[in-house]
C-alpha cells in the first residue's frame, strides 16, 4: 500500500466517495483534481477568507447512501496561499489515531473530529444549504419542512405567516430549484415575501446560479429596497449576495453601481458582501473604483478598510486588480488618505 501523504490519499484509500467544497466565500464544488493540487502545495487555495481554507467534504458508501459523514474543516494558509504542510500533517495523524481506516464503520456515536483544532461548525443558514445539498447528491428526500415551505411561497398560507416556515425548508427548495416548478415558484415570491423570509432565500440563493427570472426578480427587489427609507444594510447586502452568481452580467453590474452609487455605498455590511461573494466583478475599473472609494470612507472605519484589503488581495489573481485602483489618478482624496494609512499600518 502507498504511503498516505493527504487526506486524498486516505480518502481514496478506503470504499467511501466523496465530494469536496468550498464553505468560505460561498458554497461552491472543489474538484478532486483542485482539492489534491492544493493539499500538495501545487497551487494556492482558489478561494482563500482570512487566510484559511474553509472546506466542507461529503464522505458516503456508495452501496449505502444512509452511511455518510459531513465534515467541516479549516487549515491555515502561507503568505501565497499555499497549505502550510505542517498543519496537513498534524490533521492527517489526529485521523489515523482516530478512525485508522475504519471511516464509514465506526461503532456507536463516536465522531472523528471531535476536538480536532481544524474542524468548525458552519453558521446556521450555511449548515442548512450544505445539508440542502448533501440530501439531493445522495438522493434522499427533503427535510420535513419542505413542502410547508412550497406552499408558503405560494402564497396559500399567507406571506405574513413566515415565523411558521423552517430555515431547513427553504434551503431544500432552493437546492431543489430544477424540481416541481420551484424555480418559478420562487420568481414570484420575491417580489411579495417580508423582509426575514427575503433574507433567508437571499442567503441560499448566493450558492445557487440564479436563473435569468429569479436574478430579474432580485434585481427589481434591490431597485425597491435601496429606494425605502427604512431599509437595512443587511437586506441590501443579502440580495447583492443572491445576484452575485448570475448568469447575466449585465443585471450583476447594474445591481453593484446602483447601491455604490446609493447611500448603502458605504455600508461595512454592503462592502463586505460585494468583496466576500462579487469579488470577480471588482475586475469592471468603473465598479473597482466606487467600491474602493466607497470603502474607504465606510462606516466601520480604516481598520475595515485594511481587512477587507488584505482579504481581497489574497485571492488569487486579485492583487494586481486592487493596486490599479491604489494608483487610479481618479480616485478620491478619501481613498489616497484610506491608502496611505493602509501602508503604514502594522503587520
């Protein structure tokens, strides 16, 4: 038997499949091929928060689907956003000690993980949509809420009868957008759901590649939320993050120059979701320089403005995008000071 040098190696080395992914920026396939690549130090992590790998893995018996294990890990980055070797090395023997190769065939409740300093737990919204997900790869049925959630979406139940639909349900429904007529089912809801229900579809569908009718419609929402007074950050930053993925560039773009050029601009919560979830439209030199303007005078201060610089720097391939507008003759009086105290800022 070959010597195993990556939990690849390990995965591969029993009967399990697996499906690695991405819980970071958003939930997004890792191929076999990328995940190897990266646990060799071959080439830096694609999508890189805070200068870790957030990563979630699917672990099933292909005979027995029922048999299956989620885990949530997390593992340090070097300065190229390489995988540092050492902390591989570190989880690889924690899991030896743990489970040796008996993976799917653990007796009681024993969880391989526990007390693993490179395990995490998922916020709640990002556990439902990766369960969402996890159900329908294995061909298992949706959770119990489910169809509750179809006919809240609907309409028959009354949209302001939200409080009685499960975070669980309308993560399976948007899973399942390519079943029962969900996708249409959703398209009209948009417009009519209150804020709470809005959020929780918003916060699944920044995993999803909305359909054409689906980002119209978030895009026509946004139009109307920005225009509200009493609107929040949070909802804004929540259908920019639902629109993030669309098919359309042209109602992507729309979307990010009507609140940069709005007063959310500055919002530390609509900032954050531009550079976590549309960080790939920063490459448009129009949206590049009213977003960094914008943050530079955002609402949670220079501190914000270094971490969000430094996140976004971190990405492979976004760099050079982010020092263009460091020298953009356009940029702001705001922005050159925001710059230069970035550079003289410590570590």
């Amino acid at each position: 038997m070959n010597k195993i040098q990556t939990l690849t190696d390990f995965l591969r080395s029993t009967d399990a499949n697996f499906r690695c992914f991405d819980m970071g920026r958003r939930i997004s396939k890792l191929s076999q091929d990328q995940f190897l690549k990266f646990e060799m130090a071959e080439t830096p992590y694609p999508l890189p928060l805070v200068m870790h790998a957030w990563i979630g893995i699917m672990i099933w018996n292909p005979k027995q689907p029922e048999q299956h294990l989620i885990w949530f890990l997390k593992f340090p980055l070097d300065e190229q956003g390489l995988l540092v070797q050492a902390a591989r090395d570190d989880f690889l023997n924690r899991l030896a000690k743990t489970v040796g190769n008996q993976l799917l065939n653990q007796e009681g409740e024993q969880d391989p993980l526990k007390d693993n300093p490179f395990s995490f737990t998922p916020d709640q919204e990002k556990m439902a949509a990766f369960h969402a997900r996890a159900s329908k790869i294995l061909k298992q049925s949706a959770s119990g809420y489910y169809q509750l959630t179809r006919e809240y979406l609907s309409g028959l139940r009354g949209f302001d009868q939200w409080d009685q639909v499960g975070l669980q349900g309308i993560a399976d429904v948007i899973a399942r957008l390519d079943e029962r007529g969900n996708d249409e089912l959703v398209t009209k809801a948009i417009p009519k759901l209150p804020i709470p229900p809005l959020e929780a579809v918003c916060a699944n569908l920044e995993h999803e590649i909305p359909s054409h009718t689906i980002s119209q419609a978030i895009f026509d929402r946004l139009l109307q939320v920005i225009e509200q007074a009493d609107s929040s950050p949070n909802t804004v930053g929540a259908l920019l993050r639902a629109i993030s993925q669309s098919h359309s560039k042209e109602l992507r773009q729309q979307a990010l120059l009507r609140v940069l050029n709005s007063r959310f601009g500055p919002e530390i919560e609509v900032l954050a979701a531009i550079a976590s979830r549309a960080w790939k439209d920063l490459q448009d030199s129009q949206i590049r320089l009213s977003f960094m303007n914008n943050l530079s005078i955002n609402s949670a201060g220079q501190q914000s403005f270094n971490l969000m610089v430094r996140d976004l720097v971190f990405i492979p391939g976004m760099r050079g995008i982010i020092m263009e507008s460091f020298r953009d003759p356009k940029r702001s009086d705001d922005l050159s000071r925001a710059i230069g105290a970035f550079f003289q800022a410590p570590g």
